[in-house]
C-alpha cells in the first residue's frame, strides 16, 4: 500500500514538473514580439486607442462648437466657460493617451495626436485669460491672437496625426 501511494506522489511530482516547465515555455512564447499573444494585444491597444480618440474629438469638437458661438456673440462669460473646459479636457485626454502602448505602425500618430492636444491646452489656457481679461474691460488680444496660434498648430498636429495613422 505504501508503494502504491509513493508512486502516486512520485506520478503527480513529475506531472507538476512537466505542467511548469510547459508554462515557462508558453510565458516565453508569449513574450515573444511576433508571438501571435502579443499581436492581438497590440491590435487590441490599437483600436481601443482609436476609439478613445475618437471620443475625445467629438468633446474638443463640443468645446470648440461653444467658444465659436460665444466669440460669434462677445460672450465673454460663456468663453471663459468653453475655454476652461477645452483645458480640462485636454488635460483628460491626455492621461488617457498615456495609458496606451500601440503598435509601431501608430506610434507617430499617438505623439502628433498627444502633440495637438498639447497645444489646444495652451490655446483654452490663453483663451481663457483673454476671455477673463474681455470681461473686465480690458481687449484681450495678445491672447487671443496667442490662443489662434496655439490652435492653428494643434490643428496642424491633428492633421499629421491623422496622415500618420492612414485617416487622410
């Protein structure tokens, strides 16, 4: 009876090597950069990164929709709000572009795209001192014309971003 049971023990020591040694080997595998594991996560990144910015472009576009509207009536209330949530939403846009690791191929992409959103920051930021600065009476155009510039070349970003990613 006791040779029964060590040769059981004996049989579940070696399948418990075997089953390790076998894992180490897929871990290696998988760890590989052509291994089909890591391709599917690197396509994964890369769509889940699209969709994020994707999602953030329509808040940008509703932000930008306002600060037109309010410049279009001198509102300078209503500016300071839009400019303020441009800021803010740049801001979360860009954390969340950080979070992701996308293949090669879009690498460019994510850091002209990371590079817009940058700018559009510092457009709301000047933006907002202009709108600040118009609401108490005084013009505001350094930064305005700050803020147009820092716009255009976000814009400038977001065009190449696009490019790079195949979207033209």
């Amino acid at each position: 009876m006791k040779k029964h049971i060590y040769f059981a023990l004996l049989i579940l020591l070696i399948a418990l090597i075997v089953s390790s040694f076998a894992e180490s080997q897929n871990d290696e595998n998988s760890s590989r950069p052509g291994s089909p594991l890591n391709a599917f996560k690197s396509a994964y990144q890369d769509i889940a990164w699209g969709n994020n910015v994707q999602k953030h472009l329509r808040i940008l576009k509703t932000d930008l929709d306002g600060v037109s509207n309010a410049t279009n009536n001198s509102d300078y209330i209503t500016l300071a709000v839009y400019a303020q949530q441009i800021v803010n939403d740049t801001q979360n846009a860009t954390k969340e572009n950080d979070q992701y690791i996308v293949s090669p191929k879009l690498q460019d992409a994510q850091k002209e795209w990371r590079a817009a959103l940058q700018d559009y920051n510092s457009a709301g930021q000047f933006l907002l001192q202009g709108a600040n600065e118009a609401k108490n009476g005084t013009v505001g155009t350094e930064n305005f014309l700050k803020a147009r510039a820092f716009r255009n070349s976000g814009t400038d970003h977001l065009k190449k971003a696009s490019e790079l990613a195949g979207i033209t």
